[in-house]
C-alpha cells in the first residue's frame, strides 16, 4: 500500500518535487497537495510578463486540473494549512484534517510589509501571487494612474516596469544608493536607473519611507527627506521572509528559515521541506534554479535513496525589456582579489570580473550580458584562467586584438559639443580644420583658435585629432588625476560639463573609470567638480570628502577636533568673545589659540561635542570659520582709514563685505584673502590668493601669492576705482579659478599655466564675461552660503557622525 | 557557541560611511560598504592611532584621515608599503540588521 504523503504549498518547489516523484516512481505516494492560493501551480515568476501584458495567465500554468487528476494528486486549493500536529501526524485546514505518513512543508516566502504608518491603507499591495497581479492590473485601468513600488530589487523593478507598461505613473523608492544592490556594483546600478528613467520611470535611490498617507485609500507616500510621491497603488517589493509560521508553530527547528540538513529532513522526523521556506547551511534560496535542486534531492529521499543538495553559483537577470544585465557569484572587493573592469561609455556597456587565485568567483554585466553564460560556466567549475587572462573580458569570442578604446568619450560628443569653452570652438570646427589639413596641436591651435587660450582643453583637442588621424597623431604625455582613469584633471572637469554629469557613479561609468568606485584621490576631485558644475544641483558626497569637510573641523593628531568660528575681517566683540569662553568653559577647551587668519581656534574637541559646541556658538550668531575648507577661508583685514592715520580707503569695512559674500563657497584649494587700507600693507596682502591694496585713488587687486610651502608675491590682476567693482572682480577672478583649476592647484599654480594674461583677457578686459562670472558666482552661493555648523546643530543633518551606533561602556558599568 | 548582539539596522550607517560600537575599552569602527557589507574594526591606525571610522572608504578598503595608509576592511591588513594591521571583529548581516560577534565586545573587555 502506498503512504500517505501530504505536501502543503503548491508553489514552484513542490510543483518540481511531485514531478520528480512521479517520474521515479508513480505508486510510492499517495499525494494529497495543499495551497492557500485558489490554484494550483503555475510559473511563478512569469508573473512579471502577466504584469506587463505580454501573457496571461492560461500561459503559465504549470500543472493544470486535469495532470494533477491524471496524475492521482487529491487537491485541496483555496485552504491554507493552519496546523501540523506532529504527533498525531495530521494537518488541518479549515474544513480539512487528514492524516500523512510524510509531510513536506513547501510555503515558500511571505512578502516583507515595512512596518510604517498606513501599510494597511487600502491600495497597498505585495508582488508575490497572481491576485497581486490582478489587483494591479485594476488599479492601472484608472487613467493617469500614480504607483509607487517601494524596494529597487529584482522584484521591485519588474513590478514597475510592468505597471509602467500598463500607461501607470511609476515611481520607485530604493534604501540603497544604488538599484539592486544585492545583486549589482554601483556603477552597474547606475546604468540601470539610467535605462529605468529613459522609459519614464521616477527612480529614488536612498529613499526611506516615513510613512503612507491617506484616510482608507493610500493617497501618497512620505519619504524622510520630506519627498511626497501621489499613489493610487504601492507596491511593496522590500523583500521576502521565509514563510515558517506552520512550522514554528508546531515546533520545529527555525532560524530564519526552516532548517533542513542535506536530505531535506527537517528536525522533525517524517516532516521535510522545500523550496524558498528553508535554511540550509545558514543559507536562504531566493531564486527557483537551487529549489530545483532541493525538489530532486527530496524525491530521493522520500524514496529511501542517499541524496545531498550541495548548492551551486547561480545567476540573475532581470525580466525587464531594454535592461539587459546579469550577475552571479561574488562581486565584492577583498585583499586577494583582482578586478577586470571593462567599460564602454558610447555604448553603455559594464563589465567586471572578480578574480581570485586565477578564478572566476564572480561577474557583472550591463548592456552586453551575451557571455554571461560562459563566464558562469568559468565560476562554476572554477579553472584557471590566467592564460587568457589579457582578453578574458572580451568573452569567448575574442578573436582580434579589441581593446577598450581610450577615445570613446570624445567618439561619443556629438558634433556641436564645445571643447574650447575660452573660444567657443566645437568638436565639429575642428574635425572640419583636420579635415582642411590641421594635423597637429599647433596648427589646431593657430587655424581653429582651440586650446589657445587657457590651454586646458589641449588634451581634449589631441583625442579628437587622434580619433581622425589615428597613429599619425601621437598624444602628448599627461599626468591622469589618478591610477582610476587615463583622463586628466582638465578633460575631466570638461567631460563632467560636456557630457552633462551629474553623479560620481555617472561620471565613473561614462569617463570609463577602470575601478569600480575610484579611490581616496579622484573621489573627492570628482565630488568638487560637480559642486562647482552644477550648484543646487548636485547631492554632494560626503563620503567623497575628506574627514575634516565631512565634520566641518580639523582632525587633530589624537582623533579630537578643532573649532574655529568665522570672525568676520579679524573683527569681534565682547559678545562674541563671552561667548567663545563660555564655550571654552563648558567643553574643556583645552587649548584656545589665536590664529594666524586673525581668528581664535578652539583644539581639542570631542567629536561628540562639535554639533552642541556649534550649537552654542550660533546662539551667539557666529558661524563656521571653513578653516577645515578647501573654500573660502578668511579675509584678513587691517584697522583702515577709521582708525589709522595712513589709512586710504576703509580696508575693514571692505574684507568685511568680501568675506560675507563669499563665505561657505567651495574651490579647488583654499582660498584666503586680505585688504590692506594703504601700501604699509598690514594685512599681508601681497602674499594671499588674492590681497587688496587700497590707495587713494581705488583698489588693488592683486592675485597669486603664497606664503606656505612656496613662497610667491602677487601680481596685479588690476585697480579698479569703486569697492563695487573691487568686490565684483574678486569674485570674478575666484569664479574663474573655481571653474578651471584642476583640484588641490591653490591660485598660484593654476595661473602659472594658464597665464595672467588670459586671466586679465577673462575679467578685467571683457567686462561682460567679468560680469558673467560674478553672477554665476552669486547663483551658486544662493546654495552654499549656508552655515554648516547650523545644519548640524539644530537640524540634525549628518547626525549618524557624531553619535555611536551602539554603546556598551555604560551597559557594563552597571 | 558564540552570539550574535544586534547593533543596529544597515541603514544606519549611510553608504561608504562608517559609526562607532564603544566598548569600555576603546571604540570599534563598523563600516558599511557600498555593496551593503558591513565590517567591524577597531577604531585606531596602527600607525599613529588615527581614528579609522573618519577616513575615507573606496571599494573594502579605508584610507586614514591622518596620514593616508590604507587598510583592507576584509583583513585588516595595511596595503602598499606601509605594514601593520588592525583588529577586525566577526560581524554579519541577517535581514538588514547588523549583529556583531559578543565576543567582540567580551574580548575588548577582557583586555585589561
Ligand atoms: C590654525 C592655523 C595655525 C595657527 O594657529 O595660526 C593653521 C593650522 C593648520 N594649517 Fe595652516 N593654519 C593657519 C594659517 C596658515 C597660514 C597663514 C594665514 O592664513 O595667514 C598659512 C600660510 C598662507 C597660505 O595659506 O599659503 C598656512 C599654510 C598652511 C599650509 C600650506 C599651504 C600651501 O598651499 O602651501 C597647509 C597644508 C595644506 O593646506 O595642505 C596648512 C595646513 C594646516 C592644517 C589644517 C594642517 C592639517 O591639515 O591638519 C593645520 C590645522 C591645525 C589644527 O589641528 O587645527 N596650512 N596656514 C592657522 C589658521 C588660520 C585661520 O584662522 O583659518
Ligand atoms: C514576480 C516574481 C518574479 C520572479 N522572478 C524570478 C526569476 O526570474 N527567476 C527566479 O529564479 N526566481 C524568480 N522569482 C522567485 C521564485 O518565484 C521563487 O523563488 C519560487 O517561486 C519559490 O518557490 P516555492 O515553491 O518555495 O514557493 P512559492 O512558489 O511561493 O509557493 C509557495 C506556495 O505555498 C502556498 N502556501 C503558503 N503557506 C501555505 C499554507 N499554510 N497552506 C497552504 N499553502 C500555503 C502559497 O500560497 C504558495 O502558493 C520570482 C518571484 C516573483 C514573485
Ligand atoms: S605650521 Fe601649520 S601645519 Fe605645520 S604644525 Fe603648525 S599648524 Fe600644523
Ligand atoms: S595614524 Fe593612520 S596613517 Fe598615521
């Protein structure tokens, strides 16, 4: 007589298992299936294509009626199981309790809720069953429709695209920084929310849901940062949860799944599991080619055969037409490991290879995932592979001596793309002066007027000249901004603006960077230059940034901090001084020091202390001195006119004004100033970035001096008559430096390649352009003249750097 | 058998950024990659003592704020020239939260 074998969930798992049963032998069980969906099974995760319209559901079902009735399996659909008693060795349902000889729990996952206000509105939904599906496709039929899918997984991403495929408004809400972070590297990430956003869908990464809003229906989602997306629908595709309540409940084994050991026996003997339930080796399976696996080991074992599930690399793709990528094994960095980065801008392709001891242990892809097979046939069996080593990128047809081309940035610009911003040259004029007979940087420079000016964007010209003439032209030899990238800082900084770049990831991806997330030298470069192209803009990077700019102090040599409000041109008050020594009291201030910036310096302070140390020193209306910045630093100022007898103009009043309107901007290098009232020169302006000498009739402005590890005098940028134009050129000039100079260059450097001449030409004789400048200066400062002592203090920004994530000194104490 | 002392969620931690566990004998850094992998180790430069949660992170690897030397967040190796190495702690992931090894904690305080 046949036993008695129960299986509850008819999912894809079990539908395997019943399967491979049958094959082996058709009379050992006696098969009674259990499912709490009203069907029985079908192709799961096929329901993406359901969603998006390309089939139905009659076109993914796996075992219709009629098999499960050839096939002698007693059905029992629409019930959920809601009790093992392993003793009697019975389960019930409902209106069902039957016995079993041997009982195989198959409940796969239950969809994670994110526990936030108003998850149980009427509109918000998982992605896991065709009701799901059903409940969507109704949702999508109201015209003008808005979805929010929260979690940028594989699901998440399938569920919008198929609603956006259904004319939904689709908004995607991810944790991470970037999509599909289990699965993806960032710059990986970042192709595929490009691709997402150019079918129309709202990608926002590192989006935390605060809460659901509306009365019975969902009507909007809140996000922390304030962000409120409408929602007719949200779809929770945050995650799953093996499904082990039936299986806690009657006692067995559970960590975060249900335990099983190689058999698929569960703790409990008779009972066994399969499928996305089950924790094996403290591992959880999440995609159906390792269930598979578990289904054939099982049927062994339920047939008295020795049988073990030994788990092997698996790969995902995503189901989402036009965003072709893959990825399997471990993409992670480590010691021993190697990378292969190969990265093709123009036509949107990534590539990364994970090696370890000559092996493949894992692969990315985006754009170009045809050899995704054969590199995971290569991690599988794990052979060595460093005689192909040079071409292994290239995947298995490589046959020439392809390369990654070092000139795709420049291929990809189109004609009218500017490459000399100084003479309004395009891409297009100079491949038309090559075409004429320009074959060298020279005769570029002479007939097109190209790179003839501030010369930055020679290296630029010299691709583009390659790219026409292939090995005739020979590039000059160039210092790249670091071992990440070929480019240097000048194409670089051009790249960023022509290409119109908006993100480090972005950057990295499209100027073909040959790491995947760059390095303690071009992150903090790239992250300047995108604060200064695209003020108000760009979401600057504080991991980019070096500590002291992250924290708004120095770091001091024993991990403490140092604190140094602005004082505004060297000038203070009672007030403000009762204030830094109260502050100096109340923190044990170890050691307060005037500066050589005509300022005091608070050193030695906790970095717990900083954001309450602020916080007291604005209540007293100072704000940070950016004596950490590479930005505006101070403006030193002697007494003037007011007070001394040699004194022309009023040199206070003026740094004054300077320093208030160009505090909290970022540059380059630091930037420090000083107005002196008359030639005597007691502030020491002909030896700052840029220093001001009045004399009777004017202003001085002079620029390039330096005082630390060279030692250089100003030279004069020009006199102008009126304050106004003083403080108008002075940003100006700073504007120009902020766009030009390649990152830590201080003024003196950058003008001693681009010539003070050019200087001159940009702001002093072309009064339009000089005008131009300031006001791009002014918009930018509407977004950085911004107390960052203040945001910190009283508004929590970056609250995680001065509080621990865990304390255990005071547990111990007690 | 060892436990497992929840500390937190990932998200905690921003990306590529890092936060203290203080123990009663110093601090350990935990960082999160941006590949979501966290990694417990202790919060000083063998080089000068400089405190490693405030250098900047690129792949699994930390730069120290003071003097540059770059440590790998798998082995707390130096890499490049330098030489020296940092205690790391077993530390892990389990459905968004971070649990670190009690013996991390045990151990700090068994130092004395
Ligand atoms: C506090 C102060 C010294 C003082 O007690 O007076 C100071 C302190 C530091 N200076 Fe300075 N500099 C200070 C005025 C100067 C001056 C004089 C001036 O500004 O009038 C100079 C020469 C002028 C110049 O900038 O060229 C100066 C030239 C430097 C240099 C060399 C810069 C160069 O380009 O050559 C560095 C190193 C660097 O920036 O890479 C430096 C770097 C430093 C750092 C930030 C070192 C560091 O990276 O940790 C010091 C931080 C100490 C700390 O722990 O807080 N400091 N430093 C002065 C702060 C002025 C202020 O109120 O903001
Ligand atoms: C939209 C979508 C797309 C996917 N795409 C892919 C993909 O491209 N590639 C891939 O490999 N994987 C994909 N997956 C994952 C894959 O579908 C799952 O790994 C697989 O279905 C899990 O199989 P299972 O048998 O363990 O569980 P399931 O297939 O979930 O089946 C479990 C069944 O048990 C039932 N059940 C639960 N509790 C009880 C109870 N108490 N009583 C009775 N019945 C119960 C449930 O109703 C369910 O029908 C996708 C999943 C979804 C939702
Ligand atoms: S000169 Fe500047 S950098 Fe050097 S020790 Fe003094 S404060 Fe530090
Ligand atoms: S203390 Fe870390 S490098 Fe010097």
């Amino acid at each position: 007589m046949s036993q008695k074998l129960i299986i509850i969930g008819a999912g894809m798992a079990s539908g395997r298992l019943i399967e491979c049963l049958i094959d082996a032998d058709p009379n050992a069980y006696d098969i009674t299936l259990f499912n709490a969906e009203p069907r029985g099974n079908y192709n799961r995760i096929m329901l993406s294509p359901v969603l998006s319209g390309e089939k139905t559901y009659d076109d993914i079902i796996t075992h219709s009626d009629e098999w499960y009735a050839e096939n002698n399996v007693t059905t029992i659909f629409g019930e959920a199981v809601t009790l093992i008693d392993k003793v009697a060795k019975t389960v019930s349902s409902k209106s069902h309790t039957i016995s079993y000889d041997k009982l195989v729990i198959a409940t796969g996952s239950a969809p994670f809720i994110i526990p936030v206000a108003g998850k149980d509105l009427d509109g918000v939904m998982a992605y896991r069953d065709l009701d799901d599906v059903n409940n969507m496709l109704a949702a999508s039929r109201k015209p003008n429709a808005n979805a929010v899918v929260i979690g940028g997984g594989l699901l998440g991403l399938e569920a919008a695209a198929g609603l956006k495929e259904q004319g939904m408004n689709v908004t995607v809400l991810h944790i991470a920084g970037h999509l599909m972070d289990r699965q993806l590297d960032p710059a990986a990430g970042y192709l595929l929310k490009k691709s997402l956003e150019e079918k129309g869908i709202t990608v926002h990464t590192e989006g935390f849901t605060k809460a659901i809003l509306g009365e019975e229906e969902v009507e909007a989602v809140l996000l922390e940062d304030g962000t409120i997306y409408p929602a007719d629908i949200v779809v929770m595709a945050a995650g799953i949860r093996p499904e082990t309540r039936l299986a806690n409940d009657a006692g067995l084994r559970v960590e975060r799944g249900i335990v099983v050991n190689d058999a698929m026996e569960t703790s409990e003997p008779d009972i066994y599991c399969v499928g996305e339930c089950l924790e094996h080796n403290d591992q959880l399976y999440g995609l159906v080619a390792p269930l598979y696996d578990q289904a054939k080991v099982l049927a062994k074992t339920l047939l008295g055969e020795p049988a073990a599930f030994t788990p092997v690399e698996i790969s995902t793709k995503l189901k989402v037409t036009g965003c072709d990528l893959f990825s399997a094994g471990d993409f992670l960095d480590g010691d021993d490991r190697e990378e292969i980065v190969f990265r093709d801008a123009v036509r949107g392709v990534y590539k990364r290879l994970i090696l370890q001891n000559n092996k493949i242990i894992g692969a990315v892809m985006y754009g170009d995932t045809a050899d995704g097979a054969w590199f995971l046939q290569k991690i599988k069996s794990g052979e060595d592979i460093s005689d192909i080593r040079d071409t292994l990128i290239f995947g298995p047809n490589f046959a020439s001596g392809a390369d990654a081309d070092p000139l795709a940035a420049v291929a990809a610009l189109p004609l009218d793309a500017e490459i000399c911003g100084c003479n309004g040259v395009s891409k297009g004029d100079i491949m038309a002066a090559i075409d004429a007979g320009s074959n060298t940087l020279d005769a570029i420079k002479a007939n097109t007027k190209a790179s003839a000016s501030c010369g930055t964007c020679s290296g630029l010209v010299g691709q583009v000249l390659q790219m026409s003439l292939g090995d005739e032209f020979v590039l000059p030899e160039r210092e790249t901004v670091c071992k990440c990238t070929d480019l240097s800082h000048d194409d670089v900084r051009k790249l960023i603006v022509a290409k119109g770049l908006k993100t480090i990831p972005a950057a990295m991806q499209e100027l073909q960077w040959n790491t995947s997330c760059g390095c303690a030298t071009c992150r903090p470069a790239l992250n300047y230059y995108m604060v200064c192209a695209w003020p108000g803009e760009y979401m600057d990077d504080g991991q980019s940034r070096f500590i002291n700019e992250r924290v708004h102090a120095n770091i001091q040599k024993d991990g403490t901090y140092s604190v140094v409000p602005r004082m505004w041109g060297g000038i203070t008050t009672p007030d403000e001084l009762r204030a830094i020594a109260d502050a100096a009291d109340k923190y044990n201030v170890p050691t307060v020091k005037v500066t050589g910036g005509q300022r005091i310096d608070l050193l030695g302070v906790e970095k717990e202390d900083l954001p309450a140390i602020w916080y007291d020193l604005n209540s007293a209306g100072m704000v940070s001195g950016q004596a950490y910045a590479k930005g505006l630093r101070t403006v030193k100022t002697c007494v003037g006119k007011t007070h001394c007898r040699f004194g022309t103009q009023d040199s206070t009043g003026l740094g004054i004004k300077i320093e208030k309107a160009m505090w909290g901007a970022w540059s380059p290098a630091k930037f420090k100033l000083a107005v002196s009232g008359c030639p005597r020169n007691c502030a020491e302006s002909t030896c700052k970035d840029l220093g001001i000498i009045c004399v009777d009739s004017g202003y001085q402005v002079l620029v390039g001096g330096a005082a630390g590890l060279d030692l250089l005098e100003t030279e004069l940028l020009a006199q102008v008559p009126t304050e106004e134009e003083a403080i108008e050129l002075t940003q100006a000039f700073y504007q120009l430096y902020r766009e030009g100079a390649q990152y830590l260059h201080r003024p003196y450097k950058w003008i001693a390649k681009v010539g003070l001449d050019w200087i001159k030409e940009q702001c002093v004789e072309n009064l339009e352009n000089r005008k131009a400048l300031s006001d791009r200066f002014e918009y930018s400062q509407q977004f950085y003249r911004v107390d960052p002592w203040a945001e910190r203090a009283s508004k929590g920004v970056d609250a995680h750097e001065y509080t621990p994530l865990a304390d255990f000194t005071k547990v111990a104490a007690e | 058998m060892s436990n497992y002392i929840d500390i937190g969620a990932v998200t905690d931690i921003p990306i590529r950024a890092a936060r203290l566990v203080k123990t009663m004998h110093g601090c350990i850094a935990v960082f999160r990659t941006a590949t979501d992998k966290v990694y417990a180790l202790d919060d000083k430069c063998p080089h000068k003592g400089g405190p490693l949660s405030n250098g900047i992170q690129h792949d699994e690897s930390i730069t120290c704020p003071l003097h540059n030397w770059v440590f790998d967040l798998n082995t707390g190796m130096a890499k490049g020239a330098d030489e020296g190495s940092v205690r790391t702690y077993d530390i892990k992931l389990d459905n968004g939260r971070i649990l670190i090894n009690s013996d991390a904690i045990a151990r700090a305080e068994a130092a004395e």
